[in-house]
C-alpha cells in the first residue's frame, strides 16, 4: 500500500511539473511530529500543499485529524490546502477543506461533492488570477 | 552516511519550526527527476528550499551540479535558494549561491566565505523586511 501511494505521489508530481508547478514529495510526513501534507507546490505566484488521496470508488472519508494537519501546514507555510484525489480512469481532481461535506466524525467527498472538485486547470487558473 | 544526513535535515527542521516556519523534508531528492532541495519551508511570506551540507571541517566543495539543481528548484517554486551548512559545535549556517567562492569545478565555501554566512535570526529579518 505503501508503494502504491507513492506511485500515486510521483505521478502527481509530474503532473504538477507539466503544469508549470514546481513540487516536491515529503518524507516520512507520518513520523514527523510537526504538521505535513504528502505534496508541497509552487509556481512563484501560488504555492500548495496536497494530502493525497487514492480510491477504487465514492465516498472518501477524511479524519478530522488529517484535515487539521493540513489546515495547520497550509496556514503555517503560506499554501493553499487541497485535498487531491485520483479514482480509476479520471483525472487529478483537487478539493478545498471548505468544500468538503462534514459528518459527525471528520470530511467526505460523495459524488455530489465530487463533482464540483477542481482540476489541474482551475489550479493553474488560481495562479493567474 | 544516509542515516547521519536525514538526523541532521530533521534538526534542521526542527530548528525552522522553532523559528516560526513551516518546513518540510523532500523525500528521495535523489531519485527524481525533477529538480530538488533538501528542505522546504515557508512562513506565509517567504520560502526557502535549502540543500542541506554536515562536514566535520572547511571547505566544503559544491558541484555545479548541485548548485544547479537548487537554483533551477528554487526559481520554479519561487523559493530563496541556500546552502545550510553544519560543522561541529557551531550552529546553522546559511549562504546564498552568489555568496559561495567559484572554483574550476564548482563552488567552495571556505573560512573566509564561512564567516559571512546567515544564521537562522538573519533568515528571519528577510522575511519581515
């Protein structure tokens, strides 16, 4: 499981590259006692950090916990906090704490939510704008 | 040698959150393809990627290589780019790229280049000036 979400992390990465984002993989984020996302990106102008996510289907159940590492990450570092999300045979799709569903014990991510995920595109747009 | 590096970069680490920045280490920085750092770290207004050098004396030799790879990383992200230095009983130091001596093969911090180094403090003021 290990070796298939950094595969997943790598491909993001590259994703991020192609996309005129400079982003780096970060080590060991569960043993480090200070918060850390999975992805940290940058552009000059925008700069990210990803909690990556990989699921088989809908719902995606986040922790509390998870969310809050990276709330305190993004505020601390200056980034903006996205969830990324790959399901089979769809494309990156990234999504702000705020837009989550919220249930009694932490996030979700249905199909509703799902759809109004953003992609690599609206990402570059941010950057733009 | 692997082990020994990775206790330092988390001291490192440690020494940034300590000091008001979010930091991160890069995992795998030489497996990737992709141009990057040993740390990156931000405080919301500044960000710093810093390749990440222990010797037990001076000089230390930098590649061109090397060099590149941070100042190539750091102007993608939109980071300042440095060289963090620890010897023996003596705290952090910091130096930007134009700071370090040229030789024929690459960059050389010397006794002389040594004492013109930033500390963690110095890092600090750039981000608030």
């Amino acid at each position: 499981m290990k070796g298939k979400g950094s595969r997943f992390e790598r491909d993001l990465i590259a994703e991020l590259w192609k996309n005129g984002f400079a982003a780096v993989r970060v080590a060991g984020s569960g043993l480090s006692h200070f918060p850390c996302p999975d992805i940290v990106a940058g552009d000059g102008k925008m700069f990210f950090a990803f909690e990556v996510k990989m699921r088989n289907s809908l719902p995606l159940y986040l922790s509390n916990d998870e969310v809050e590492n990276l709330l305190e990450f993004s505020k601390s570092f200056g980034a903006q906090g996205f969830i990324a999300l790959k399901l089979p045979r769809k494309k990156w799709k990234f999504f702000k704490v705020e837009d989550l569903r919220e249930t009694i014990k932490g996030y979700r991510i249905d199909e509703e939510i799902y759809a109004t995920g953003k992609d690599i595109f609206d990402l570059r747009k941010l950057s733009f704008s």
